[in-house]
C-alpha cells in the first residue's frame, strides 16, 4: 500500500453509477426549447454502471441504467461523482443483452 490507491469493491445489492452529463438546454421530441434552468418534476435520468456488489442480479458493468437521482447518496471518487444505490432503486436497463424488452430502443 505504498501509493495509498485502493480498489472499490461494491457490497451486497449496491450498484455504483456514473451520471450522464445532460448539462444545457435540450429539446422535447415536439421541437421546444428547454433551458437548463427549468425544474422538472420526478425527473429520471439516465447513467453507467461502474460498479456492482455479489448480489446484483439484473445489472452489469457498463449497463446504462434509469434511475431517480433525488435522494441518492453521492461519493466522489478521482474527482468524479458517483451514486450508490440498491439495485432495486433502478427503474430500467438498457444493454445489448435483450430478454424480456419493451421493444423501445436508445
């Protein structure tokens, strides 16, 4: 332990996610305008699995989860912000692995 570098090993049904940067204005599907600064209510967002604990069943590394990042704990690690949360607290996985889809696609 000389460089003082530790690996992070999630716990449990913990999965740690890296959000997507959605910062700025953004249009809706019908062509207007939303600027940054508009609240939006129970918003879900979309993220990366960085990490996952040994009881993780759905979710891989890499998966592109959604989520609700309201109450959510957050770690920063390396300068980057992370949030761990139950595995149960997902809403959605979108990966190259289908099983039972919704037919949508990103």
């Amino acid at each position: 332990m000389a460089d003082g570098k530790l690996e992070i090993q999630m716990l449990h049904d913990r999965v740690m996610v890296r959000v997507a940067n959605e910062a700025g204005e953004r249009r809706s599907s019908g062509g207007i305008l939303i600027p940054a600064t508009a609240q939006v209510a129970k918003r879900l967002v979309w993220g990366e699995v960085c990490g996952a604990g040994s009881h993780v069943r759905a979710v891989q590394l890499g998966d592109r989860v959604l989520f609700s990042a309201d109450d959510q704990y957050e770690v920063e690690v390396q300068g980057h912000a992370y949030l761990v949360m139950r595995e149960r607290d997902l809403h959605a996985v979108a990966n190259e692995r289908p099983e039972h889809g919704t037919g949508l696609y990103l």
